[in-house]
C-alpha cells in the first residue's frame, strides 16, 4: 500500500510506518524544523529499507553543475546564462537536516539517499 501526503505531519505518521510495515510513503513539499531551523523537501520517499530524498529541479536549456563553486549554470535558447546554488550541495544539506530532525525523533539507522531530479525534457 501507497499513501501520498501533502505537508503531512510526518513526526505522526513515522510510528505507524514502522509498526504497520507500510510498502512505501511519500511527502510532496514537505517541511520540517530542527534546532537549525526550517528546512524544505521536494519528495521524501519513505520505503522499509531506506528514505529518499529527490530534488526536483524543472529547468530548461544548457545545464552546468559546478561542484567546485557550488554553483548550477543554465544557458538558455536567448543565450542568456543564469546563474543558481548548486542543487547537489543543497540536496546533501537536506540530508543533514533530515538525519538531525530523525536523531531527535529518536530515529537513527535508516539509510538515507539523494538523487536530483532534472524534470524538464528540455533540459540538456
């Protein structure tokens, strides 16, 4: 069984996901608070054996991940370059916050992987 959940109280749901043995879960837009502060998700995919956090980025033209200046390029059809955060450090700062929100739910143990998503066909 699926559940989908948007903004869901996810410190409510966790207890009988691991009780009922649920297949999987998913949080669309999903935020939470630690003793950092706030901090957003696009989709969190909770299955038994690990969570997954995707990044969804929904950009066309040319993309330029530069991790060495953690910077995202894109250069569009007008030739205009913009320029963004690096999505792959913000995807593993998400996983930090996630892993210290858990911690203080008493939840340690369960993998947790990343994967950015680059949703636009046009992308390239």
């Amino acid at each position: 069984m699926e559940k989908r959940l948007s903004r869901g109280k996810i410190s409510r749901i966790l207890p009988s996901f691991f009780r009922r043995k649920i297949k999987n879960f998913i949080f669309h837009d999903l935020r939470l608070t630690n003793h950092i502060g706030s901090f957003q998700i696009d989709i969190l995919i909770l299955t038994p054996s690990y969570f997954l956090i995707l990044e969804v980025k929904n950009l066309s033209g040319k993309i330029t991940i530069d991790p060495r200046h953690q910077q995202m390029t894109r250069l569009n059809t007008l030739g205009q370059l913009d320029v963004f955060p690096d999505p792959l450090s913000q995807v593993r700062r998400q996983k930090t916050q996630l892993e210290l929100w858990l911690t203080a739910q008493k939840i340690t143990g369960i993998p947790i992987k990343t994967l950015l998503v680059m949703a636009n066909p046009k992308a390239n």
